[in-house]
C-alpha cells in the first residue's frame, strides 16, 4: 500500500515510488504483488488490477493514479 494522501505531497510519494519500482526490480518469475493506492475512501484502489506476477505493471503502478 502506498499512501498517495495529500500528507504525502513531494518528496514521501517520489520515495514510496523509488520503493515500489525496486520491489519491481526484485521480483522473481514467480513472485506475486499487488499495490494499492491508499487515500481517502473512494480514492482507495488496486493500481495493478489484483495481483499480477508481472513486474512491468508493477513498475507502471509506481507511476501512480
């Protein structure tokens, strides 16, 4: 989960970014992650449609909603 609140404007969300683009790096072949946007309620949600054992849509997750 990545808190993408206003709290985290700037340098927070540029590094929770650089974190969830190295576990993207790490990934093994059999590796499964999902990664969630947390906000507010109704902005809460999956950025990688469930998870994926994929590493480029994790990647593409960091650069957020």
């Amino acid at each position: 989960m990545v808190d993408t609140s206003a709290s985290q404007a700037g340098r927070p969300l540029q590094q929770a970014r650089q974190v969830v683009t190295a576990l993207a790096a790490a990934l093994g072949a059999g590796d499964r992650v999902s990664v969630w946007s947390l906000s507010t309620p109704g902005a809460t949600r999956a950025l990688t449609q469930g998870s994926c054992p994929r590493p480029p849509r994790v990647a593409e997750a960091a650069r957020g909603p």
